[in-house]
C-alpha cells in the first residue's frame, strides 16, 4: 500500500523539479546564466525558495540539469522533422522547411541553444549533452540531402548546421524582415554544392582556377 500512496507524492515532486529546469533554461534564455539564481528560478517555476536546495545540491548542478534536460527536448524535436521529411524533395524544399523550422520558432528556445553551445564550451562534462542536440540536427540534415538526392550527404550535414548556427546567431542579434530569404537562399546553394558529382566539381574547380588567373592577369 505504501508505495500506491507514495505514487502522488512523486509525481507532483517531479512536476515541480521539472518546472525549476524551465525556469532555469527559460531565464538563462532571457538575461544569461548570471541572472539565474535560486529566487529568480524559485518565483518563475512558482515553488518556494528552499525548493532548488531540495532537488539540487547547487546552482551549478541545477544549471547543467537544465542543459542535460532542453538539449534531449531539442534533439527529440529535430528528430521528429528528420521523421517527418518526405521521401523525396528538391533542394529548394528542403532549404525552405529548415529555413522556416529555424527562424519561426520560439526565440527564446535559439536562445537556450545558443546558451547551451556556451555552457558545453566552458564545461567539458556537458558536452556529451549538448553533442545529443547537434547529432540530431545532423540526422535531420542528413536524411533530408539524401532525400534530395545529394551525393554527399553526411558531409554536407555538418556543413549545414555549421551554417545554421551561425546564422541564427546573427539573426539573434541582428534580426531582419528578409532573414527567412536570405537562409533559404543560402541552404539551397550549400545543397547544389553537395550535390555534385566530382565530375562537376571538377569543373567548378576549373573554372574558379580560371578567373583567378585572370584576375592575376588583369591586375
């Protein structure tokens, strides 16, 4: 009987540790991990004050559990878009869902992100969490170039969250009305280049070689 009546006790413990992980990752989101202390954190998640040193020995420990916990959301949610790729679509289908998955959504979860990349730079024993998040951004791209039909598409995976980071860095502190546009545009070049065959980037290296040496010439 006792572990039946212990069963609500539980469950509403682990409704409140987690509403102190959102309130941490939502505050560090807004303001940085110097603004997320114990009461900022407590008075978000709407729990008393002693309730952070109830469930976490520290700030630190309670700061790396957010992290842990919206990395494997994060990854669970770009999984999910993996899933949800058709079979088969153009680059310039594949460049405009990434495009408006990336930039329509919530910006404080960018932000989160953004925190979370940091937060693995500065502490290696979070970097197995926050690589869980980068991995399935990769799997995403992956199956969607190969969906595409892009003759390297692991390489060209990594290249394009490379790209998508930096890009919504920058639309984080510079926002602009055509930044949709302009990422589309910019993902859909990065697929024709892994879409070539080496035939064809062999010709391109020729080409660019070509007006370097007239460049040199004219000069």
């Amino acid at each position: 009987m006792t572990p039946t009546r212990d069963r609500p006790h539980r469950a509403s413990a682990e409704r409140r540790r987690d509403a102190l992980l959102r309130a941490a990752m939502e505050i560090v989101a807004e303001s940085g991990t110097t603004a997320a202390t114990h009461r900022a954190i407590a008075a978000r998640a709407g729990v008393p004050l002693s309730t952070t040193s109830y469930f976490f020995s520290s700030m630190n420990e309670l700061l790396d559990e957010a992290t842990r916990r919206f990395t494997s959301d994060r990854a669970a949610e770009l999984d999910a878009v993996s899933r949800a790729l058709p079979g088969q679509a153009t680059g310039d289908e594949i460049a405009a869902l990434f495009a408006e998955v990336l930039l329509t959504g919530d910006r404080a979860m960018e932000l989160a992100q953004i925190e979370a990349y940091l937060h693995a730079a500065r502490s290696s024993h979070l970097r197995d969490a926050v690589a869980e998040s980068m991995n399935a951004f990769e799997r995403a791209a992956e199956t969607a170039l190969s969906a595409a039909g892009a003759r390297r598409p692991r390489e060209g995976a990594r290249a394009f969250m490379a790209m998508v980071d930096g890009f919504v860095l920058e639309h984080l502190a510079r926002p602009d009305e055509h930044d949709q546009l302009v990422l589309t545009d910019a993902l859909r070049s990065l697929f024709i280049a892994y879409a070539m065959d080496d035939a064809e980037r062999a010709s391109w290296d020729r080409r660019l070689a070509t007006r370097q040496t007239e460049k040199s010439t004219a000069r």
